[in-house]
C-alpha cells in the first residue's frame, strides 16, 4: 500500500513505507510479559491515539518505537528502518510524561542543545512554541512551572521537526486550558509539516475529533486497530428494555462485544455479522461509547482493519 503525504513545501509525496509498523512485537521483563504478538501498521501523516488501561503495554510499546528498549520478539519499524537505527531516530522525537529535561540548564540553553544534536533543527518553530507561552529564555528549566516545562520540552520535540511524534501522556499533569492550548499547537505543526503523531492519553474527550486513527492495547495485545470511522461503522448500538436484556446479548449471528443495563434499560455494543432486527434500532456508537465498553472487556475478538494490518515483508523473531 503506498500513503500520500503532504511535504512542508505544500506537495504530495509518497511513502511506501508505513510511518511505524510492529509485526510479532513482544517484551517480556522478568515478572512476564508487558507486551505480546503486537501487530499493527500505521500509514504516514496519521494522528494515531493509543488506548488503553494502566499496565496495558502503552508505554512499553512507545519506548520500544522510541528504541529505548530492545524487542524479546518481533520487529518494529519506523519510515521501514528498525527502530533503533540512526534513520529511524534522526526523523523520531519521543516525549514521555516525566519530560526528563536538565532543571540547572536555561531555556536557551536546551534550546542550543537541540539545534547541535539535530541535523533537521529548525529554531524558529522552537522559539515560536516558547514564546506563546511568555516562558522566560534566560530562565532555568528547575525553576518553571510544570505547563512552562512541557512547552520547553514541546519546543524541544517539535524543533526537530520530527516525520514521526510518539508521545506517552506528556500532558497528563496540566490544567485543561494549558491542555487545549498545547494540544492545539500539536495539530497544528503536524498539519503543517505532515507529521505522524502516536498520542496516549486515559481522555477519551481529548481524543475525540483529534485523532484519525485508533490503537488500542489490552493485557499486553492489540485488541483494535485502525481508522476511526472505519472501527466505528463495524459497530453498532442497540438498547431495549431490561426484560430483552438476554436476547440484546445474543443475537443470533451477532458478535456482542459488550451488554449493560442501567436505568431499566440495556444497551449492547454488536460487532454485525449479518442484517440486525429493525425493533433493536441499532446506531453508529460514538469513540467514547467503543473506547469504554472494549476497555471494559477482556474476551472481545480483536479487529485490525485492514488499514491497520501489518505486511509481512519483514521476518519476525521467535
């Protein structure tokens, strides 16, 4: 499959190569595996949200990208280079919630060090992120708040001018104004530059109208992956009265992934299988609705659409 992706020049361009792709991925620490049989490819220019619950696998698999970590199985690969290749970090930029950042080095400084250890360093789109946010260039690092210290270290990420963002929760401890603000100075240098952004957060509303692609990651594995609308559509919502709660649940050649009653009435999230009855008036469930019911289920058949599916050009390790 060849994606298109817009170059900062303003032309198309073609990358035959997925921006990162998993194939078998695994790791395993000595009390087991925090990551197995990950599999999944997201094409170039994407906003990809990675979901999942505390101890799923998220970070393990970022870091994994990022080449922080090396694989117990599997391979990944970014732009079609392994991931801890020099290509592959010199067109990554990864940003973890710690934002490990020196607290005795001034604004300036880390700036500095960003523009000599990066080859594709563009100073004015650092410069632009920290002065949005009045944050002081002679001021240390120690010193700043914490949505001051997550600018700088925005500034730092996004002035490589990254082809590939892995982000885990770098924002989870900001308010939500500084929230949007930084969110919205996110999408608005991946637009520009036609970036790849993996985004993991626990906020479902963040998430929602962002992002384009889904990956979500349960007990180690991936349990959905692909285009956002894509996993919608093959959903549906239908809700009845507690007293057809057992049939909402069974469906005759329906895939239920989840049955709820609240309120007097149930409501079931259906994988489709076939026409469902016209009494059930099913509804496209909303990111919100998809994301929380397969969170809350652990037997759920995993669903990569085929957007998502890996190739299997590259070998995977036993």
């Amino acid at each position: 499959m060849t994606d298109l992706r817009e170059s900062p020049s303003g032309h198309t361009t073609e990358s035959a190569a997925p921006a990162l792709e998993a194939v078998g991925l695994g790791r395993r620490y000595k009390r087991g595996w925090a990551l197995r049989d990950c599999s999944f490819r997201l094409p170039a220019g994407r906003i990809c949200a990675l979901v999942g619950p505390n101890g799923a696998g998220k970070t393990t698999l970022l870091s994994l990208a990022a080449g922080l970590l090396e694989p117990s199985t599997g391979t990944v690969r970014l732009g079609g280079h392994p991931a801890r290749s020099a290509e592959a970090r010199r067109h990554t930029a990864f940003l973890s919630q710690e934002k490990a950042l020196y607290p005795r080095f001034r604004v300036s400084e880390i700036l500095r060090m960003g523009r000599e250890l990066n080859p594709t360093w563009h100073q004015e789109t650092a410069e632009r992120i920290i002065s949005a946010g009045n944050v002081p260039m002679d001021a240390r690092v120690g010193t700043l708040s914490g949505g001051q210290r997550t600018r700088v270290a925005f500034a730092l990420a996004l002035g490589k001018r990254p082809r590939l963002l892995l982000l885990d929760e770098p924002m989870a401890d900001l308010d939500p104004l500084v929230r949007r603000q930084m969110m919205d100075t996110l999408m608005a240098e991946a637009v520009q530059h036609g970036s790849t952004v993996v985004m993991s957060s626990h906020l479902v509303s963040e998430l929602e109208g962002v992002c384009d692609f889904l990956v979500l990651i349960g007990s180690g594995t991936v349990r959905l992956a692909g285009d956002v609308d894509e996993l919608i559509r093959a959903h549906r919502m239908v809700s009845g009265p507690d007293t057809e709660a057992e049939r909402l649940a069974n469906l005759p050649g329906q895939v239920t992934v989840e049955s709820r009653s609240a309120g007097g009435r149930t409501t079931a999230l259906i994988r489709p299988r076939g026409p469902l009855p016209a009494e059930t008036e099913p509804t496209l469930p909303s990111l919100e609705e998809l994301l929380l019911a397969h969170l809350r289920t652990d037997d759920a058949a995993p669903l990569i659409t085929s957007t998502a599916r890996p190739g299997s050009r590259h070998e995977v390790t036993a």
